[in-house]
C-alpha cells in the first residue's frame, strides 16, 4: 500500500478520534471517549506504518524530507496524546490535538514535496538520529499544549475544564525532550566537525521553540492570573515549531540562503 493510502487511513482515524473525544467531553457518554482512545491508538500504528514506507521508498528516513517530516510530526502528537491522555486522563479541549495531527497528515498526504539531498555517512551517526528523535517527541508534547491551549478560547465551559493538566504535562514533555535534543545535537556537531554551529537552520530553531515552551512551563508555576499567559505561550511554541520545521526551510531556498 502506498504512503498516501496509508496517510489517508491515518487521517480518517484521528478525525475520528477528535469527534469522539468531543462527543464525550460534551457528556455524550463513555462509549465516544473509548472509540476517541481506540481511535488515537489505531491511527498511531497506522502514522509509524505510513513513516516506515516513506522511509524505505526513499533510502532511509531523514528530517530533510519535508513529507517524512510532516508525517513523523503527526506521528509524534499521536503518540505524545496518546500516552498523556491514558497517563494524565482524558481532559477537555484534547480533541484540538487530534485534529491539528489529522491537519498535519493531510499535509503530507497532499504531497510536500521531499527536498535536499541525501545524508552522508557521518550525519548517519547516533547523536544525530538521537536528535531528531527527541525533537520530534517534543513536538508532539509542543503540539498537544498548543493545541489544547486553544480550549481556553472556546465558549464552552465543558472545553476548558481541566485543560491545566493535558497542557502543563505536553509542555513539560516539550522542554524536556526538545532540551536533551539540543544538547545531542550540539554533541553531534562536535564529534562530526568540531564546532557547536548547527548544521541546520532548524536545529537552531528548536532552541527557541524550547525558550517559549520553558516559559510556558514557568508560567504555570504562577498565580493564577498567569494561566492565560502560560497558554498563550503554549500556543506561540507550537506556532514557531510547526513554522520552523515545514516552512522554514522553503524560506530558505526563496531567499536564497
């Protein structure tokens, strides 16, 4: 089956996920929160299948393909909303994650195209692969707190309760994650050609996706009047990161850098 076969079926389940996880939190009953969860699993086997055959079609799977990566971020919120939603327990507004995952898999469905050229030898090494890894498991927690932040806009009461514990459990996730990435990545940099400079205009980018997550992190350590700060923040890091890994690069290349 082809990625795009697979990138549909992804997409249909996580909309699917966001329906049901809205339908529960508006009191529809338990049934629509178990198909939300089973949903959510569902399309997460189906995001690493369609990542897997991206991958293989194309020697290998690499950041510099603008579609893998696209995938791999869809992939990555799945996961990080899966994992926090049966940890931390379902809250309200989750199903704004979903559906900015189900968003990112029609992205790559409607072919980005891949770009760059193939990675050396030396880019293959563990630190680099390790940075990569990380970076996406933050994004996917930087996903989450950003879109669950969106609740607190809404003018449902039954959409902003309890958002503080989905929002504050994906933004630690992001810093913590995001922040060993940057240090594998700088560790990486060093061992392949002895400077800290990234090689990438992306892994630059990801230290200040961590800096609004951190003070997002911060912030709701505050009083309360800092809520809506924290998840404003929340909201700007997960603007910042999904501009700088998709459109960042295409900047790049019109500007000629």
């Amino acid at each position: 089956m082809a990625t795009e076969m697979w990138a549909a079926a992804a997409a249909v389940l996580l909309s699917v996920a966001a329906g049901g996880s809205a339908a529960a939190l508006a009191g529809r009953g338990r049934r629509w929160l178990l198909l939300s969860v089973a949903a959510r699993g569902t399309g997460v086997l189906v995001l690493a299948v369609a990542v897997y055959v991206a991958a293989t079609g194309q020697g290998g799977w690499s950041p510099l393909h603008l579609r893998q990566m696209a995938l791999g971020l869809a992939l990555a919120t799945a996961l990080a909303h899966l994992v926090l939603s049966l940890t931390v327990g379902p809250r309200a507004g989750s199903f704004l994650a979903d559906a900015v995952g189900a968003a990112l898999v029609v992205a790559a469905w409607m072919a980005i195209r891949p770009g760059g050229d193939s990675l050396t030898c030396v880019q293959r090494a563990l630190p680099y692969w390790a940075e990569w890894a990380l970076f996406l498991l933050g994004a996917g927690g930087v996903l989450v707190a950003g879109s669950v932040s969106l609740a607190l806009a809404l003018p449902w009461l039954w959409a902003r309760a309890g958002v503080p514990g989905l929002l504050t459990a994906g933004t630690f996730l992001g810093v913590l994650a995001i922040g060993a990435g940057i240090v594998s990545g700088l560790w990486w940099a060093w061992q392949a050609g002895g400077t800290l400079e990234a090689g990438d205009i992306r892994e630059s980018w990801m230290a200040v996706v961590w800096l609004l997550a951190a003070m997002s992190a911060v912030a709701w350590q505050l009083e309360k009047q800092a809520r809506r700060w924290a998840a404003g923040l929340a909201l700007a890091a997960a603007g910042a990161l999904l501009v700088g890994l998709l459109a960042l690069p295409q900047l790049q290349r019109l500007v000629g850098g």
